[in-house]
C-alpha cells in the first residue's frame, strides 16, 4: 500500500504542491524585534498548516477522492515539515471513509498514535467512526478501549456503533458500564438504548 501511495505521488505535478512549501521568512525574523505586527515562523507555520488542512477537507467534501488521494496531500505538507494537528487527521479520516480506503484508514491510524493525537476523544471520535463505516467493530471497540478516559461523546458513538450493526447485547453491556464508571448518558444515548432493548426484543433467541 505505501509503494503505490509512493508512485501516485511520483506521478503527480510538483507544482500541484507548490502551497505547502514553507515562504522566505528570514526577513521577518530580523525586524520583527522592531516590528511585532510582521508575521513570524509561527504565524507561517500555522496558515500553511490551515491551507493543509483546508485541501483535505475539500477533497472530503468533494467525495471523489480517486484524482487527488487525500493521503498524497498529508505525505506532502509531512515531506514539508508540517506537523498535523487534530483537524488534519479528522478530515483526513473523513475523506477516506467516502472512498473506502481501509488500508490508508489504518495508514492514518498508526499516525495518530505516532503524533500522540490518539488521546484527543474528536480524532479517536473520527478513528471509531471510520472503522465503523467500514464495518470493522473490532477496531472501532480497540479505539474506544484504548482512550484512557472516553467522554459521553465516544461511549454514545460506541454504544451507536453496535445498534447500526444490530448488534443489541453489546451496547447494553457498554451502557451499564458507563453508568458504573459515572458518566452520566443524555438524550441521544437513553434513545439508542431504547434502541438497542428493542433490537434484542426482536431476535428470535431473545427468550
């Protein structure tokens, strides 16, 4: 998978680039004493990562990810010296679920972790939900598992992630779990409870 990412990369236009290379700012580092309005290497290095997320975002709001793989723009702005924050893995993880592509989903992952991105409960919010819309549960309850202290977001993802599956033991399981761990469920996790009690009504071995 990395050696045919590597050669789509190869083949694409340098210039098709060209806004993730860092500007000339040595300039700005000698009068900024002088000036402090001048931008400096921070505020350089912060709109070149906006730009950097801004691309992957519109490649996920586009939904037709074959032309320009999202993970060649993330290999770039890295060959660049640009360093992700959240937003960048949570669109790039969104571009990759409207095209399917598990493989690079895993890539990401094992960029996140890399980063140390894998505590923030918005990107693991995106891992779970990634996994899930390719149908790998397993994957999505390693994610939620491995978040030292998941919010009522990821347990109501989660607990979500098993009814979708009509999979209805699990999330009542997961719910009593997140009641003895003291967090406290809202609106939309007590409605995919009712959920998940009347998909186990339902089965046939349910008595």
């Amino acid at each position: 998978m990395r050696a045919c990412i590597q050669q789509r990369f190869n083949q694409l236009p340098h210039t098709r680039f060209s806004f993730l290379h860092p500007p000339r700012i040595h300039a700005y580092t000698v009068v900024n004493v002088e000036n402090p309005s001048a931008p400096s290497r921070e505020d350089y290095a912060y709109a070149n990562v906006f730009l950097w997320n801004t691309m992957i975002r519109k490649q996920a709001e586009n939904g037709d990810i074959t032309r320009d793989p999202p993970l060649l723009y993330y290999i770039q702005g890295l060959r660049t010296g640009l360093r992700p924050n959240g937003q960048t893995f949570m669109y790039l993880l969104k571009a990759l679920v409207c095209g399917k592509n598990v493989n690079e989903g895993e890539e990401v992952h094992a960029s996140v972790v890399r980063t140390g991105f894998a505590s923030s409960e918005f990107v693991s919010g995106a891992l779970l939900g990634f996994y899930v819309a390719n149908g790998f549960i397993g994957q999505a309850r390693q994610v939620f598992d491995e978040m030292p202290q998941p919010g009522l977001v990821l347990w109501t993802l989660m607990v979500r992630a098993y009814v979708c599956l009509t999979l209805p033991r699990e999330p009542l399981e997961l719910f009593r779990t997140m009641r003895r761990v003291g967090v406290m469920p809202d609106m939309v996790a007590v409605a995919t409870i009712v959920s998940a009690s009347g998909l186990l009504c339902d089965a046939p071995n349910s008595a």
